[in-house]
C-alpha cells in the first residue's frame, strides 16, 4: 500500500540485490555458473531441426532465457557499480572483463540466432505457434535474416566490437567523466562536476550563463581533437558494419529495424520537426521580449523568466512525485515506493559519478535501479519523475519474459514524459509564487524545445555526419556542420555564439548509441496526443494507457499504439502533437509581458 508523506533522505544505492560486493564469491560463481549454462545449451545444437517438436522447443527458449537472465545480471552490476563511480579503477576493470566474456559466451550462443533466422517460414510459424509470450521476440530477430551474416563473421564481430567499438566508447565516457569545470561564484573560483555546472545554465544572471557555457566548450574543446577522433572511429565501425557487411540502406536503418520502426515513419518524423521549427522559434522571440533583449544567445535559451531561487528539498521532490503518481493510480505509486525501499535510487551529486539521469532495469521481476544527481532544483524534480516513470513502466511490464519485458526504443520515454507531465501539471496548480508558476509553464516549451526540436536536429546532424565521415570530412568540417545546424534550428531567433560548433562533442547518446535521441522526439510528441487524450477522456483513458504500459516490448510498437488509438503511419498524427506546443505558445503570448 502507498504511505504518502514519507522523510526520504539523499543516499547512495544498494546493489546487493544483485550481488554482495564486487569480491564476493557470489559474483565469482555466477561467472561459473553462466559458463557452465553456455556449455549446457552448445550441447543442444545437433537436436536443432525443422521438424522438432514445439515442445522441445518451448524447453530451449526456457534455458536460454535462464542463460540471459544471469548474464543480465552480472552486467547490470558491472554497470551500475561503474556509473556510481567511473572512475573506480576495479569497476573498470570488471565492465572490461564482463564485456570480454560476453562476447565469447554469444559467440557460443550464436548457433541458435543463425539457425533461427535460416529457418523456412513455415517451419518457424508451426514453432511459434503456442510459444506464448517469447512469440514477438523470436518474429522479430527473423526480421534480420536479411542482414545477417555466416556464423563466423558473426563471430568475429562479438569479438571485434570488446576492443573495438565498446573500448573506444567506454574511453569517451573515461575521458568526459572526469572532466571538473572552474566557475567563478560568489567572488571565488569552484571546481565543479559538469552535473553541478549545468544548473547554472539555468541561472538567473546571463553572465553566469554565458560563464557556464564557455567554460563547458573551453573544457570540452581543449580535446576537441581527441574526441572528434573517436566520434570518426566510432561511425566509421558503424558503417563498416550495418552498411558495408549488413547492407543496410543507410546507417539510421540499422536503429530503425531494432527499434521495429519503418524507415518511411522516422523520415516522416524528423520532417515534420524540421518543417514545425518556426514554432519554436516564434517562441524565442516572445522568451527574448519577457527577458528584456532585443534577442535571446544561445546562452539564453533555458534562462528563466522569473527571479526565482525556490529550492526543494529532497524529501519534499519525491513526496511530490510519488504524489503525482497517486493521482493518476495508487498502484502506480506503490511501485515508485518501492525503489525507495529497496534502496535502488542513487540521488547523491559526487565527483565521478556518472551526470544526468538514467533507470535501469537488471531482470524483470527485481526494482529497477535509478541514477540522478539531486541539486534542489525544479528540473531536479522533474528529472526525478521521469526516472521514476521509467522505473513504473518496467514494474508494469514485469510479467513479460526478458526478451519482451523492454518496450521498443520509441515507446520507452512515453511513461517516463507522461510521468513528469503530470508532476508539472501539480506543482502548476499547487504553486502559490507566480513568479515560479510563470518560469513553470514556460519551462514546459522550453523542455518541449529540448525534448523535440533538439533531439529532432540532432537526429539531422548525425545523418549528415555519418555522411561526411563517409567522404573523410575532418573534424573541422564537422564542427562547421554542427554549426550550420543549429543556425537552422534557431533561424533568427537566436544568436549562436562560435564555441557552440564544438557542442556535439558533448553529447553522450551520438558516441555510444546513434541515431537514439529521435526516440526523444517520437515519444514527446506521442506522449503530447495521450495526454491531451487524458485531459479529455479522465478515468476512461487509464485502462488504455495502462495496457499500453504492460506490454512492455511483447508487440510491434505500432500495434501497441494502434491499440491505444495512436496511428503513428500519419504525418498529421505527428503534426497533431506540434499543434499542441503551437497552441501553448499561443497561450503563453495572450499573457502581459512583465520583464524582470
């Protein structure tokens, strides 16, 4: 049962859960143990055949998801004891050694995805026809028989990718994670994480702002060689690999298949971002016109309209979360709680400490864990409710086997943008300063700009780099490229100073998963029709979006969303959820213009 008004206390997380410690016998058995498993199941290879008994069958996905769920857990706890500190050299060490030794073990396994996908329609339909809830999951690894290669090429890349991609990566993450920045504050100069400098590119003074941007590239852009190096190593393996072995039509078709997207709908997507600019644009004017400036910086972008230096504490954010939760379902508040009790939330700023935020889910049926870097602040807040939404979705999708628990890529940020949706709407109707419901409301356009728009182009820039990567641009040329981006993005709505070529750099998502963030702008835009679908409807909505919910990645995404009404073949379904931002502006340009 949910116990509302609780004290909750920052804290680092438990991972005993999944192990001990990172010395512990258990740890050190489980390797054993998953070894064994693999050995187990290579066993099974002469009994493979079209003419096997579903049965039979059945038994084998039963014991290769056993096999999946010790190595899901073995790597969640080589994951989260890093995030929790990148620079803990035996973390380090054993991520190195997790990867190492997945990779051999799906080298071993690989016999049965190859296997699989060679099989005869026929012959896989009469497998699949009382498979139960692992049926999605195995149509869907056959939708890459066409990109599929011989066994041992398939091996080599598992191999290839430990010290190849994955090492190139995890170096990035090394490199940018130990990064601290110098900020002038209160007359003195402070050493500060880039989770801590980016609050104040929220500040109320533009000279701060400013401060904290230049210092942000100046750091970034003293290795802006380095980096831009192992952004071209990184898309030149891609390619390599998706285009020129696969022979995927593009790089981004290689995302689109693993998310089940068609090709036709994100090009769809990104246009209608790309055409809908204007609309955030207009909005920068009017923010320029409450800020007093003939035009907004780029350094301006998330400056807030009131003078507001409101903090909340801890305990007070997730009260108000779990509350928010509560409102729309008890039961959605009960499984918030619960990371809470299993000690599964790192909210602690500390230096090495992975930035931002993140939800991982290990197994389906163990709480999620939750990354975020708690600073009192109303963004703080949200972050957290959109962690916490992430969290709930795995919760309700948890009766699903660990092939079909994790919804698709592009339905994956729809709890989490409901979720913090909801809490904004809350705090816009309890908050009494309306000065901080002022900064509230237009925070929603600028998170819509961030989630959307921002996301959108940055889609836009890594088609147009991975092309120019391809032509041997260097990384001057892809810094003008970044450069002439966001000129567009903006158009004369703001002025982008020159260190903001070196922005993409930055950026996390475009090294170690590309051509992600469009998942960002799919689920905003998706989550902006169900909402206005909830306003409309009220308690009759519920059921549908719960359903939505619980079916984890057990269907197509398109026929989970045409099943809560969403028909995401249409440009009009996405221009429906730019109407709304359009509408907002509307909204926000009706109220007088009070500068502060």
């Amino acid at each position: 049962m949910f116990t509302p008004e609780k004290t909750y206390t920052q804290s680092r997380w438990s991972l005993a859960d999944l192990f001990p410690s990172i010395d512990s016998p258990e740890l050190e058995s489980a390797f054993k143990s998953l070894a064994d498993q693999v050995n187990m199941f290579e066993a099974i290879r002469p009994q493979l055949n079209e003419n096997m008994e579903p049965s039979e069958f059945l038994k084998i996905i039963q014991q290769l998801e056993n096999i999946e769920r010790l190595g899901n857990r073995i790597y969640a706890y080589a994951s989260l004891l890093l995030a929790e500190d990148t620079q803990n050299q035996a973390a380090l060490t054993l991520i190195a050694r997790v990867e190492q030794f997945v990779a051999e073990i799906s080298n071993q396994l690989l016999f049965f995805d190859l296997w699989w996908k060679e099989l005869s329609d026929d012959a896989a339909d009469r497998l699949m026809a009382d498979i139960g809830d692992y049926r999605y999951w195995l149509e869907e690894m056959r939708h890459f028989k066409p990109y599929t290669l011989s066994e041992p090429e398939e091996k080599i890349i598992n191999i290839k990718n430990v010290t190849g991609a994955s090492a190139i990566d995890r170096l990035y993450d090394s490199i940018t994670n130990r990064y601290t920045f110098n900020v002038e504050l209160d007359g003195k100069i402070q050493e500060i994480t880039r989770g801590e400098l980016m609050v104040y590119a929220r500040d109320p003074d533009p000279d701060l702002r400013a401060r904290t941007y230049q210092e942000l590239y100046r750091v970034f852009g003293n290795d802006a060689p380095i980096l831009g190096q192992i952004y071209q190593a990184l898309v030149h393996d891609w390619r390599n690999e998706q285009v020129a072995l696969r022979k995927f039509a593009s790089p981004i078709a290689a995302r689109n298949l693993g998310n089940d997207i068609p090709d036709e709908m994100v090009t769809t997507l990104l246009k209608v971002c790309q055409r809908n600019a204007p609309i955030f644009q207009r909005y920068f004017k009017l923010k320029a016109r409450w800020l007093g400036m003939e035009r907004l910086r780029r350094y301006d972008v998330y400056a807030p309209l009131a003078i507001s230096d409101k903090e909340y504490t801890f305990s007070q954010a997730a009260n108000m979360v779990l509350d928010s939760f509560n409102r729309f379902d008890e039961g959605m508040a009960e499984m918030a709680q619960r990371v809470f009790s299993k000690q599964h939330l790192d909210s602690e700023v500390r230096k090495g400490k992975r930035s931002g935020g993140f939800c991982l889910t290990a197994l389906p049926d163990l709480t999620p864990w939750i990354l975020v870097n708690y600073q009192g602040k109303a963004s703080d807040v949200a972050t957290m409710a959109h962690e916490f939404g992430h969290a709930i979705h795995s919760m309700l999708a948890s009766d699903h086997s660990i092939f079909t628990a994790h919804p698709s890529l592009p339905l994956a940020e729809t709890a989490s943008t409901f979720g913090e949706m909801m809490l904004v709407d809350r705090m816009l109707k309890e908050e009494t300063n309306e000065s901080v419901k002022r900064d509230l409301l237009f925070r929603q356009v600028d998170d819509a700009y961030a989630t959307i728009l921002r996301q959108a182009y940055f889609a836009l820039f890594e088609n147009q780099a991975h092309e120019m990567i391809n032509q041997n641009a260097s990384v001057d040329d892809l810094a003008s490229a970044y450069l002439e981006n966001l000129r567009d993005q903006f158009g004369d709505s703001v002025d982008v100073a020159d260190e903001f070529r070196m922005e993409w750099i930055s950026i996390p998502h475009i090294y170690n998963s590309p051509f992600y963030v469009y998942a960002y702008a799919f689920g905003q835009l998706l989550v902006l029709s169900l909402y206005q679908q909830y306003q409309a409807e009220g308690a009759s909505f519920k059921p549908r979006y719960l359903k939505l919910l619980s079916a984890g990645g057990s269907e197509p995404p398109v026929k989970v969303l045409v099943d809560a009404g969403i028909d995401i073949r249409q440009d009009s379904f996405w221009q429906g959820g730019m109407n709304i931002v359009n509408h907002l502006v509307d909204q926000l340009e009706k109220i007088p213009i009070q500068n502060s």
